[in-house]
C-alpha cells in the first residue's frame, strides 16, 4: 500500500483511488485497486475504520454476516473457509452464479477496528493461478494496539444518531444487520424510534427508520413498549411528527385491549398534524376488527384529518361490513366526510385517478351518508374518466337511489375486467335490471370471472372463447367454458387454456362456484386436444387437493 499499512501480491502497481460519490457500497471505506491491463480485470481493496458504536457478539460472526451481503439466496458458494491468527480473523469464498463463466471471489479481513475487503470478479478458469496470490498473500503490516471488545452498545450507537448527518445514516445501514441486539438494548431502540432520520422518506421503506421499527418489533416480541410509547406520543415534536404513525402501527401490532386504548388516547391527546395524505404504513387494524371497534366513535373525529382520512373511511367500512358499527354512526359525521371529498376533489384529475385505490371507501360512505352536498360530490366523482372511480361511485349513487347512469353501466359491461363484478354488485343491491342483457350471458360472465384469475400476476392482452365442454363432474352434469389467452399480441404471442365454471347445464343459470377456474399452464394451447388439456387441468386440480 502507498502507506505500508498493507501489502499483497500483484504484477501490478496498487493505487489509491477516490470513492465515485453516488458509490454507497462500504460508506467510509478507502479504496485502492489493482488493474490487469491484459486482461481488463481490476481487484479492489476497501479499507474501513470500524466506527466506535459498531457491536457484534464475536469476530467470526461479523465476518459471516458481512460476507452474507456479497451473495444472494440464488447464488452458489465455493472455497469457504474461516481463519484464525490472533489478532488477525479473514473468511474467504467465490460467489458463483449458476451459468456464469465469471466468479466474485472475496477475502474479508477483520483487524483491530479495520475491516479489509478484498474482492473481484474473474473468470473461474482464470482464478486459480492469475489472481489467487492477491487474496492468498495479503498481509497487514504491523501490530494493531487498542483491539477494541465489540460489547454491545446500543445507547452509543443512540446518542450518535441523535446528531447523525446522510454519511452516517449510509454508515449505519450498512452495519445494522451485523448489530446483535437482545431484550437488554430495547430501551435504546425505543428513544432511537422517536426522531425522524435525514433518510426518511413517507414511504417507511429502506430507511433507518423502517429498520429500527423492524428491529424493535423483532426484539420486543412480547410487546414490552406499550405504556413507553403512550406516554411519549404527544411529547413528539412536529418535526418528527411522521413517527406517530409507526407507533400507531406498533401499538396495533399488539393487539391487545392495552394497546388499542392506548391508540384512542394517544389521537385524543396529541392528533397527527401531518398536512398532507399519508402513503400506506404498517398497521394491523384491519387483523382485528373487534379491536379496531373499540376505537370507535372517537376515531371519527379524524375523519376529516388530511393526514389519516383513508384509515377512518377504510376501518369504517371494514367494520360496517362485519355489523361492528352502525350506518347512523356514519351519517352522524357526514359534514366531516363531505369536507375531505370537497377536499380531494380540488386536486387535479389524473391525480385522483391514479390514486382512486384511496378514494374507495370514501366515495362509498358518501353514498351512506346520502344528503344532498354527498350526492352532489358523488355527481362530481361520476365525471371522471377513470373506471374503477366511475365503478365505485355507480355503486354509491345507486345505494343511495340516485338515477342509474346507464352510460357507464354499458361501459362497464363491456369490459373483462369489471363485468362480473358489476353483476355481482346489482345483484346485491337487487337491480339487475340495470344490467345490459346482451352481456348477460354465462359466457360472458364466464369470460370476466377468467380475466380476473388469469390477471394474477400480469393482464391478458388477449381471451378468446374455444368453446364449451359438457361433463359429468363431481355428481352431475355441468358445462365448461374454453378460453384461449394470450400476454402477448402479434404472430408470435403464446396462447394457453383457460377455463371457467363450473356452470348449470341451464342457460339461464348465472351462478358458478369457480372452483375450476383458472389457467393449464402445462402445455400452449391446442384446439385439437383442447377436451384433453381440460382433463389434465381438472386432474392437475384434485391432485393439488390431495
């Protein structure tokens, strides 16, 4: 090394280089490399100065889980081995991708409170004798003094954050799956949870915010932090206001009488004062509806929050779906659910649209609360061009006996993706009148419920009936319909066999229980041995059964 702190075998100069700043792997490391200007091959050496609040239970598990983040559950490992000389641990290994000509060899190199990581990638064939010598023969010049214990320390690690800037929050990611926490270091992490980190964003994600959740969530199992969170909530500042509902998720995570009156009195006391729709955040309020009850009526009250309307109107609906509350509870806060409609309905169209995931639930308790300014915004819902808004919104004018807008009823018949739906939901609200017969077919119901199960994972570009098969299944006769699908378009699309029903050998029967319908992926379509490929799908079916 240009230091002599280190040295290593190489028919080339070692340099060192600046880190590229967009360049998060291994924050705070110094890199030097060599590079192979016959071959076009570089190996790097990163040297890092292990910070004073890093902690792990023993030096050969640091090396394991740092050698854990060079390979994924897919790739295969050779060479691995573990050595121990004083002062000095490495672990060595090639990560190997099946198929690939090339392998990722690494030694990682554990001394004092530096951390050396060597690595590459180099043909297989090649390793053994061009490159082995730089990882075999790798030597740190010297005797490291002050070879620090690495007991836990959970509170330093606390007090740094309390002032961390983005290269230490880059810093801290980095290490924290190599952190052992236990029940000792729940205290820290509950004061580390209460600030909001300059890597915070609303989405709660791949953010040390997120990760501290996690983590105190997978040490105090047993729910310990109940009463601490309840008693700090509304001493929460504003600036770390986005904490308040990641202890609103705790807090429900519980799920116990304790911790959801602890919700209702942590709202009460201190409402979340965020401004703005909050993006979806983890919460169990949806898993136990009897609790969730229990934050009823009160929970009303933030109806109209700009920060948590979404929650209100979708638990509200949860809970009148399971008789937990009453329509009259609804309509007893109507100006509320009016106000955030009014509200929305001020953002920008495509905005709306492309959130209408949200809109759901409102929109339907619009049609509950059924009063003049409610059916007056439902109106102003029902001009937007999206579909499943304009699906929504035909459900809450018609609940609420507003005219039927047969326009969108026609549009709506006429497309896979919502017809069947739009059966079903006439005919709870007992007006399949409405329902245009030229698609009131098993056929095309049949065709609709498919579109649904073959969109899984991806949408059908395509669905093309092939016909109905007539069998004796499970006892009796019943029909079968066909279908051909494709994900693709043009000469070259790929078609499999979809199939819908079972349906009554009665035309005029609508009803199927679907219990076969679904995609045979086994094989691509064939019309000639489409009854064949029907066979083997419903074998394949009672297999999976047994």
């Amino acid at each position: 090394a240009p230091d002599k702190s280190f040295s290593t075998s190489s028919p080339y100069a070692l340099r060192h280089i600046e880190r590229d700043a967009d360049d998060k792997s291994h924050p705070g490391a110094e890199r030097f490399l060599v590079y192979d200007s016959s071959a076009y091959v570089t190996s790097y050496i990163d040297r890092t100065i292990l910070p004073d609040w890093l902690w792990f239970s023993s030096d050969t598990a640091f090396l394991s889980a740092r050698a854990a983040d060079y390979y994924g559950d897919s790739d295969s490992l050779a060479g691995y081995t573990m050595e121990d000389k004083g002062a000095v641990k490495s672990v060595q290994f090639s990560v190997i991708v099946p198929g690939d000509n090339l392998a990722k060899h690494v030694r990682l190199v554990l001394h004092g409170n530096e951390l050396y990581e060597l690595f590459g990638h180099f043909a297989i064939r090649d390793l053994p004798e061009n490159y082995d010598r730089f990882f075999r023969d790798f030597r740190i010049n010297g005797n490291k003094t002050g070879v620090k214990s690495w007991k836990g320390n959970a509170e330093a690690l606390s007090d740094v954050l309390k002032k961390a800037d983005e290269n230490t929050m880059t810093q801290v990611k980095a290490f924290w799956n190599h952190l052992s926490f236990t029940a000792a270091d729940i205290p820290a992490l509950r004061t580390m949870m209460l600030r909001i980190y300059p890597d915070f964003d609303s989405s709660y994600s791949n953010n040390l915010n997120g990760m501290i959740y996690i983590q105190l969530r997978q040490t105090d199992s047993n729910f310990s932090s109940v009463q601490y969170f309840s008693e700090q909530f509304a001493s929460i500042t504003e600036k770390d206001e986005y904490v308040k509902p990641m202890i609103i998720g705790y807090l429900s995570e519980a799920k116990t009488l304790e911790s959801y009156a602890a919700i209702k009195q942590c709202l009460q006391k201190s409402p979340i004062r965020i401004k703005k729709l909050l993006p979806y955040f983890s919460n169990r309020l949806y898993d136990s509806l009897e609790l969730t009850a229990t934050l009823y009526p009160e929970l009303l009250d933030h109806a109209n929050s700009e920060a948590i309307w979404h929650i209100v109107c979708g638990t509200a609906t949860s809970l009148l779906d399971s008789g937990l509350i009453t329509t009259q509870l609804i309509r007893e806060k109507a100006t509320a659910f009016c106000d955030v409609a009014a509200r929305v309905l001020e953002e920008d169209a495509e905005d709306i649209e492309d959130g209408s995931y949200y809109y759901t639930d409102l929109i339907r308790l619009l049609g509950i609360v059924n009063t003049p300014e409610s059916k007056n915004l439902l109106t102003r819902f029902s001009k937007l061009e999206g579909r499943y808004i304009r699906f929504n919104t035909l459900l809450a004018m018609l609940a609420c006996n507003m005219p039927p807008d047969s326009k969108t009823i026609l549009t709506l018949a006429t497309t896979d993706e919502y017809r069947h739906n739009l059966y079903d939901e006439l005919k709870k609200l007992n007006k399949l009148s409405l329902f245009p017969r030229s698609y009131l077919s098993q056929q095309q119901l049949a065709q609709s419920r498919l579109y649904e199960f073959a969109s899984d994972e991806d949408v059908p570009a395509s669905i093309v009936p092939a016909g109905t098969k007539t069998m004796l299944y499970k006892g009796k006769q019943q029909k079968f319909y066909l279908f051909k699908v494709s994900y693709d378009e043009g000469p070259d699309a790929e078609y499999y066999l979809g199939v819908a029903g079972p349906y009554d050998t009665n035309a005029a029967s609508m009803s199927s229980s679907h219990d076969v319908t679904g995609m045979y992926w086994e094989e691509e379509f064939d019309a000639k041995n489409k009854d064949k490929q029907l066979e083997a799908y419903l074998k394949s079916l009672e297999d999976d059964e047994e």
